[in-house]
C-alpha cells in the first residue's frame, strides 16, 4: 500500500512540474488622431483626464514645471470634450470646457 502511494505522489508531482510553455503577445498599440500639448508650470505633478460623454478619462501624470505630448486614444478628431487637470494632493482643479480635440491641442496651466 506505501508503495502505490508513494507511486502515486511521484505521479502527481511529476504531471505539475511538466508545465506547459505559453506564448503571450500584445497586439499592435491602437492610432490615436487626437492629442494634448500640455505644459505644466505648476510647483507639482497634476493627473490629466478627458471627459468625454460623461466619463473621465485618465491619460497622463504630468509632472511639475515640464512639457508633454500626451496622445488621447478613444477620443476622435473634431469631438468636443472637457480638459481637467488636478493636482496630485488633489487641493486644485484645472478644467477647459468645450473643447473640440485636434490632432495636438495646446493647454498651459495656470
């Protein structure tokens, strides 16, 4: 009886430690027509977000006193949405509303 279980065990042990090799990819990023040209001349760090149909849309952190090309995917040329940008400690809130997105739309803040 010890002998079949320890057979079994080896069995059992040796179909787990035979894993299967898996072959994970990604496929290619999706083009985005639209894009925000931001520069942040603020003392810190603000979270980017398009609001577009009601939904928030992250798309960058963008960090203090610096320049980003920011591509907003999901968002198609000619579309009117809002800009909003808060800061990290989340005291102040920086919003353009109406705007139509283009393929780089320009916004400083303050």
């Amino acid at each position: 009886m010890r002998i079949l279980t320890l057979s079994l065990s080896f069995l059992a042990l040796a179909a787990c430690a035979s894993g299967r090799q898996v072959e994970v990819r990604t496929g290619p990023e999706p083009a985005t027509d639209t894009a925000i040209h931001l520069t942040n001349n603020l003392s810190q760090a603000v979270n980017v977000y398009v609001v577009s149909g009601g939904n928030d849309i992250f798309v960058k952190q963008v960090a203090a006193n610096s320049v980003e090309h920011i591509p907003v995917a999901g968002v198609p040329a000619g579309a009117t949405v809002n800009l909003r940008a808060v800061t990290v400690d989340g005291t102040r809130t920086y919003t353009k509303n109406n705007v139509t997105m283009s393929t780089m739309y320009d916004w400083r803040l303050p």
